[in-house]
C-alpha cells in the first residue's frame, strides 16, 4: 500500500438534486451529503470515506442492474477488487454535496477496470479513482472468465484522462515491523472477508504520524478473514509511506 503526493486536474459538470440517483448501464450517479459520521477532527471526510462512497457506488450499480451482493452469492460468484488508485483533490467538509460516479472502462479476460469520480456542487473534482477487479468463481476458488451477459450488463466507457500508476507496488529493502493484531469481526464484509476499506483504515492505524494523503496505491494479494492476525510492516521515505500487510510469517 502507497501514499505519494500527485496534483493532476480535471474538469466535470455535475448538477444536484437531494437524494437522487441516475443509471443508464453505463454511468452511474448518485447524490449525497458528507455525514458526520464520516469525517474526523479537521471536520472533513476522511480517505477511507471517499473509498467507501466509490466501493457503495458501484455496489448500487450492480444492485440496480440485476448482479447484485444477492444473486452473486447464490451464483457463487463475486466480483473482487485487486488494485486501487485513489487520487484525492481536497477533503470535502461536513455537510457540503457531492455526487458520486462511476463507469466500466475495459473488459479483458478475467479482468475488468472501472472508474471511479467525486465532485462537488461547483462540478469540480474532489476525488477520483482507478481500480482493477478480478472476477471468481468462490465454490472452487479461483479466477473465471466473466459471461457475455455480465459484460454487456455493465457496458464500457471511455477511461478518464489521469495518470495512470502502475499496479505493481515496490516495496522498500528495509521496512519497520509493527504490532501484530486480529481481524475482527467489523472487518468482514458480505464474502466473509476483510472489506477493501478496511485495508486503508488497517494501514492509516499503522503509520504513527498523521499523513496529508492525495494519492493511495492498494494492490491486494490475498483475502483476510475473522480472527487471522496482521503484522503491519512500514517504510518511510521521501515522497511516499508504504505500508505492507502481512500474516506473522
């Protein structure tokens, strides 16, 4: 896991309405409002927040459109993340709107790509997002190859114009072990294993210092599940913190 600081831009248009959603296979929008439950002392929206607001957003697309948490889990079936590139503009702050997008952007193999986009009520960006999924058969544990009709469920679209980070993570020579702790119960999402979010919180816990994060890099090797223990290793350097995950092995 990696935070750096990266400053691209972009422009969008977005108009508002309380409480409203929009669909058409494609783009998918909702409206909302930063809760207080969602940020922290500086009164603004925390990271694991803005992730939570992309992980709900393409949760109710699949909702909407037939493949949701429901028929998945009866299919044996899931839709997994393997890698996030979250690019953070600004934090907004408590009770300010925002609208919420998402879109499918590529199709290959066993893997799809998807975007992700925050912007406030002036249009502007406050966040967006990259993300690699890879889809599993969970009865037999491994990667297959998504159906035509989960593909064409979704639709494609173009990618937005950002930079693009590598998925692959280096990781530093020399990292510092910190204290090992369980999986609880409240880490554990709908596939009984820990939720994409909760990485990023894992992670945030680990690094002493406060960190002003605008970018986080998450490649995701293997699922956690209730009562593993973690050991958080961490490095400090110049432009990023990296934070590794790992079993007690």
């Amino acid at each position: 896991m990696r935070w750096s600081p990266v400053h691209p831009t972009f422009g969008s248009n977005g108009s508002f309405s309380e409480d409203t959603k929009e669909t058409d296979n494609v783009y998918y929008t909702f409206d909302s409002r930063i809760r207080y439950s969602e940020i922290d002392h500086h009164r603004t929206i925390t990271l694991p927040g803005i992730i939570n607001y992309f992980q709900d957003c393409s949760t109710f697309q699949s909702e909407d459109i037939g493949y949701g948490v429901e028929r998945f889990q009866t299919e044996g079936k899931a839709w997994v993340l393997s890698y996030w590139q979250v690019v953070v503009e600004r934090y907004p702050k408590i009770g300010e709107r925002v609208k919420v997008s998402t879109w499918a952007t590529s199709f290959k193999g066993i893997l799809a790509e998807r975007n992700f986009r925050m912007v406030d009520e002036s249009g502007q960006a406050v966040a967006y997002a990259n993300s690699v999924w890879t889809f599993m058969d969970k009865q037999k544990g491994r990667p297959v190859k998504p159906g035509q009709d989960e593909i064409d469920a979704y639709g494609m679209e173009e990618p937005l114009e950002m930079h693009y980070e590598p998925r692959k993570i280096r990781l530093p020579e020399k990292m510092t072990d910190g204290e090992t702790f369980k999986v609880r119960k409240y880490h554990i999402d709908t596939n009984e294993h820990v939720n994409n979010c909760q990485y990023v919180q894992m992670a945030l816990e680990a690094v002493e210092k406060e960190l002003n994060v605008h970018q986080v890099r998450v490649e995701y090797k293997h699922s956690a599940v209730y009562n593993d223990s973690i050991l958080p290793r961490v490095a400090e350097e110049d432009n990023r913190t990296v934070v590794e995950l790992c079993d007690p092995e």
